[in-house]
C-alpha cells in the first residue's frame, strides 16, 4: 500500500499505565513535550488504563508508536522531589505498532524540567520551540558493546544486537529530516542519546537551541534579544539625530544618564 509522507512521520501515545507517583506523571508530560509535536499532547489517561487500552485505539489515531510508563509498587512520599522517588520500579516500554519490537528500560534515575529550570540561572521556555521535532543525535550506538568479564574488549554478539535494536528504535521515534531542504527555523530542539557500554545505561537529554549574535557589544546584545524591547525606526531621522540618538542609548546603558549632543 502506497503512503505519503503524511503517514511516513512518526507518531507516538506517551503514557502512563496502573498508579504512579506523583513525580512519574509530570515524566510523562515532559516526555510528551520531548517526543512533540506529532503525539497526543491531551491524553487524558486513568489509572486503570493498560499498554492493551493504548494498542487498541492506536490504529485509529495513526499511531506508530508507544511509549508507556508504569510503576510496579507505589511510595509513601511521591509527592517529593525525585530524589526521594525510587526509581528502580519504574518500567518504560517503548512499541512499535503494531508488530514491534517492544523494547522494556528500567528507569535509575531522572530530572524533571521544572528541577532543570530551577537550577538554572536564566532558564529557557517557549511554546514555539514545541512546534517543530528535535533533532536526534545518537552517541556510542555503533559497533560497540559492554565489555568483558575480564575487563577486556570482548563483546557478545547478542547484545550487540540488543543495542542496534535500541539504536533503530530510538531513531525511528523522530520524524527523519531532509538537510537539503530543512530550514535553520525549524531547529528549536536537540534530543541526545548516549550509551554507556561500560554501564549498558542509555542517558537521553533534551536541550533546546537558541541563535544568539556574536561580535556585539554586550549592551546591545541585551537589546537585540529582548523580546520586550522594540528597537525604533530611524529611517526617517537625519545623522546629526541619528548620532545623538546613538549616543543616548550607549550612555544610559552604562551609568544611568541621557547626554545628547
């Protein structure tokens, strides 16, 4: 059967499956931004709902993929940070539908954005940078695998196909781009993953891009990249009013005082 490119994009259910804590709920919206835009942003899912109630209604939402969260047992204290939260019990499965591979990760550990952001000094959010998918990096996923018992290099061949398989189903997650037509606009996000082989862990991070001006003088860096600020037009002004002004914007911003010549 024929496709066009509409149905060749990638599109995901992120999820949670059963009762989870608190802190694993807000994973799942934050996971709904990284895989975003083409998943179901709305989701309104139930505690009783299963990956079974997500593969049913995939097909009729064109769904390609699933990514559901569970919690084997629950905590006293999940509403804490999730420091506090163990995070040994938390389970994602990542499917393709409808025949698969199902793929199962044990979640060690994990930062929610709003953690992410509170860490930082001049943190980032916009709901433009959503509009467009990441861009998907894969580290450490080539001919490479956990080492041996003894310390050396060797690799069991099985497990380097788990970790190809890893690596195929992390790439076809995304939608794939075209770098001869894709525009720098459509950049807003990277997506990194990276595999431990010592470790066999795969870390993901999400970083979101910016263009800052370079070779300006920091004042007018400020000035330039502050949405709240509206640069005037001075097509209209002379050069003796057009230097004044020049000089007006310099001396403010750096003790406070208007001098005009």
């Amino acid at each position: 059967m024929a496709t066009d490119g509409k149905d060749e994009v990638p599109r995901t259910i992120v999820a949670k499956s059963g009762k989870v804590v608190p802190n694993v709920a807000e994973l799942v919206q934050d996971l709904r931004k990284l895989m975003g835009p083409h998943t179901a942003a709305s989701l309104k899912e139930k505690n009783y709902n299963k990956m079974k109630d997500y593969i049913a209604v995939a097909g009729q939402l064109g769904i390609t993929h699933l990514m559901v969260l569970s919690q084997t047992k629950s905590n006293s204290n999940g509403s804490g940070d999730a420091a506090t939260v163990p995070h040994s019990n938390i389970v994602m499965k990542v499917g393709k539908y409808p025949s698969g591979p199902t793929l199962h990760f044990h979640i060690t550990r994990y930062t929610l954005s709003r953690q992410v952001h509170a860490s930082q000094k001049h943190p980032f959010e916009s709901a433009s940078t959503y509009l467009t998918p990441p861009l998907v990096v894969l580290n450490n996923f080539g001919n490479s695998g956990p080492t041996g018992l003894d310390g050396g290099n060797s690799v069991d061949p099985s497990q380097m196909q788990h970790v190809q398989m890893v690596r195929v189903t992390l790439q076809h997650l995304f939608p794939s781009i075209n770098v001869a037509t894709i525009q720098l606009s459509q950049c807003r996000r990277v997506v990194l993953c990276d595999y431990n082989k010592e470790t066999g862990e795969v870390d993901i991070r999400h970083y979101a891009i910016r263009a800052q001006p370079t070779g300006v003088n920091r004042n007018v860096k400020k000035l330039i990249t502050q949405s709240s600020k509206v640069i005037p037009n001075l097509g209209g002004l002379g050069v003796s009013a057009l230097s004044a002004c020049a000089v007006d914007v310099y001396c403010s911003c750096c003790d406070g005082t208007r001098v005009l010549y």
